[in-house]
C-alpha cells in the first residue's frame, strides 16, 4: 500500500513538473531511478521517475532521503489531530501530491498511533495532583448497524509544578458512579496515592465513589453546574432577579454566611421554584467546601471550567464527525488533539505560586511525602 502511494504520487509529481516547463525547454520522462528506502513497514524498493533535463526534483521523496514515513505519516497524523476529515485529508494530498488516499488507507496510517495511545493510557502517573476534575463528555459511536450514545471520561489534574495534565481517556455506555470508580482505581493502580481536591458535576453518588478510593479528598460540587440547573427552573422575566440572589449564596465571605443566604433564597424563591433551590440545600455538604479555603485556591476549585475548556476543544477537533465508527475511533483523535493540548499546557497555571503556597499551608503533612519542582 504505501509503495503503491509513493509512486503514484511521484508520478503525479512528474506529470506537474512537466506541464510545468514543457513551454521553456522541450522536457520530458526519461526512465525511472531506483533505490532502497526504511519505512515502518521495512525495507522498500521505490521506484522514482526522472526527467531529460534533470530538473525534477522531488518533493514527497527527496533525493538521498532514505527515510520517509515518519515525514508523511507525521503529515497525515497532524491533518487528523486537528480535526481534518479523511475526505479533507484525501483532497489535500491530492492538491499535492496528485493522488486521493481512501479512507481505508488512511485508517490503516492513523491506526499506527494505537500502540502509543495503548502505552500513554497504561503510563505510571504522579503520585499526588493537587486539583482533579472529573466530567463526561458525550458523542455518537456506531454499533452493529446502529448510532448510540457513548460517554468519554475525562480527568484532568493539576500538578505540584502547576500544569495540567489529561490523566485519562475512557468510553462507556452511560455515565455513572459505578464506571467512576473503575476509573478512579485505574489511576490508583497507576500510580495516583492522592488527590487534595476533586471537583465533578452533580452525578449522583460521584462522592462515594471518590470516597472509597481517596477518603481524604475534599470532593466538591461544580457552583456553574448547579446554577445552570437551577436557571431551567425560572422563568426568563425573572431570571436577572434569581441570578442576583443567588450570587449572595456562593460570593459570600463564609461558608455560614452562605447558609443564612440560601435559607434567605428559598424563603423568597423556594416556594414558586422548588426545583431551582430545594436542591441547593439537600447538596449544600458538598456545594459549600471551597468556602474553606483562601479565594486563591477557591477561584480553581469551585467550578469545572476547567475540564469544560477541555471539552471545548476536544469539540473544535470531532466537530467534523458525525459519528465515530468505533470507541476506538473516537479514542484515537482524542488522543492526538491532547498530544497538541499538552504543548500548550506547558505553562504553568495562572497565580500559581499563591495557591501552592496556601495548599502547602493546609496539607502540609500530605504533600510533604512528596516531590515537586
């Protein structure tokens, strides 16, 4: 397969280059060359066409380039990370190189990056993440003749350096607290011996399942998740008054401040809108915990806008996809889009220093086993 593209897109080469300088001199093929590239495939015979007047001068396959898939699977491994669909792929190659790729063939090149996802998902892992955020995110897979629903797992730690880091990829059917605590004791088995501070979604028994892995972590509710469900609630005429309100709850100084608050809101709206507030109370144990800690570490902790810009652009990337083949497939496009994110997560995250000099206050004896840059 990959000789058979080779020379066939160096023909489509030649056949440019002639029309190219056809009207300035009288050019034309004049045999072909041979020589023994390294490919991953092994060793290869690839024959190169060559022209009268010597000018052709190859562009897939350089001259004395004796190694080249890395350069053209790299091509087509980067069109794919970033969210180029294997027609657009196709197109592209043909633009310039003069041959179309079909889709099995260029399965068959994106396939090679399953061992190094396979390997990235298995890596031993950090002992201690100071932040974990932990969401679902869903797409569309197909099975036995059928499109269904799958969820793909996403967690997300902060290190002591301050950078973050995807700790893991995992589909399933449905989300649940169950399949959390698989995960969960996957990352324990990886290396993961603490977490200080896990911040999820509303899922239903997300705590316990956080619980029986890393009974210390402090497990907090995402506030922005909590208000979009409660904003479904209330009528859109009085939805700037209910936001006004509710922000005395989760901007107040204290976490006792904030319980006289919410009591103060479901007096007012709890009646009308039972469902927009009662649930703030019945989870208020663990929507309240970043009340106690300093507005450096609060600003991180409380909300999954983390994982959710994550998820943002995991979404730019399998936008072009109405739905993926197989969990696999889907598994092997988010790999390469982190594989880009984690070049720009090289930075370390904003104030950093103050949050780490604050966390190292209040878990001092838990990180100090530790070590970090």
């Amino acid at each position: 397969m990959l000789k058979h593209f080779l020379e066939t897109a160096l023909e489509g080469e030649m056949d440019s280059h002639l029309i190219q300088t056809r009207q300035t001199e009288q050019n034309r093929r004049n045999g072909k060359n041979t020589k023994t590239v390294k490919s991953s495939a092994g060793l290869l015979e690839l024959t190169t066409p060559r022209d009268r007047s010597g000018s052709y001068q190859p562009q897939l396959v350089p001259k004395r380039q004796l190694v080249l898939t890395d350069q053209l699977e790299a091509k087509i491994l980067s069109l794919y990370g970033m969210g180029s669909s294997y027609a657009d792929i196709s197109q592209h190659l043909g633009e310039i190189y003069g041959y179309a790729l079909s889709d099995s063939e260029l399965t068959a090149i994106t396939d090679r990056v399953i061992p190094a996802m396979r390997e990235w998902q298995n890596r031993p892992l950090e002992s201690l993440y100071t932040l974990v955020w932990l969401d679902g995110i869903y797409y569309k897979v197909r099975q036995e003749g059928k499109v269904v629903t799958r969820v793909l797992y996403s967690v997300l730690g902060l290190t002591l350096s301050g950078k973050k880091q995807v700790l893991g990829i995992y589909t399933a059917e449905s989300e649940s607290a169950r399949f959390w605590l698989t995960v969960l004791n996957d990352l324990k088995n990886r290396g993961v011996d603490d977490m200080l501070i896990t911040c999820v979604d509303g899922l239903k028994g997300f705590d316990t399942a956080i619980a029986n892995v890393y009974p210390t972590a402090t497990v907090q509710l995402c506030i922005v998740h909590q208000l979009r469900n409660s904003f479904r609630f209330v009528p859109n005429k009085l939805l700037a008054d209910f936001v006004k309100d509710i922000k005395t709850v989760y901007q107040a100084a204290d976490g006792e401040q904030g319980w006289e608050n919410l009591l103060l809101v479901q007096e007012k709206w709890g009646r009308q809108y039972p469902q927009a507030v009662q649930p703030w109370v019945e989870k208020w144990a663990l929507l309240s915990p970043f009340f106690d800690y300093p507005p450096a570490v609060r600003k991180v902790m409380y909300t999954t806008n983390t994982v959710e810009g994550y998820h943002r652009q995991l979404r730019k990337v399998t936008k072009t996809k109405g739905a993926f083949s197989s969990d696999v497939a889907l598994q092997k496009l988010v790999y390469l889009t982190i594989q880009n994110l984690q070049i720009k997560w090289e930075m370390t995250t904003y104030n950093w220093k103050s949050v780490l000099n604050e966390l190292s206050i209040i878990f001092e004896e838990r990180i100090k086993p530790h070590r970090f840059d």
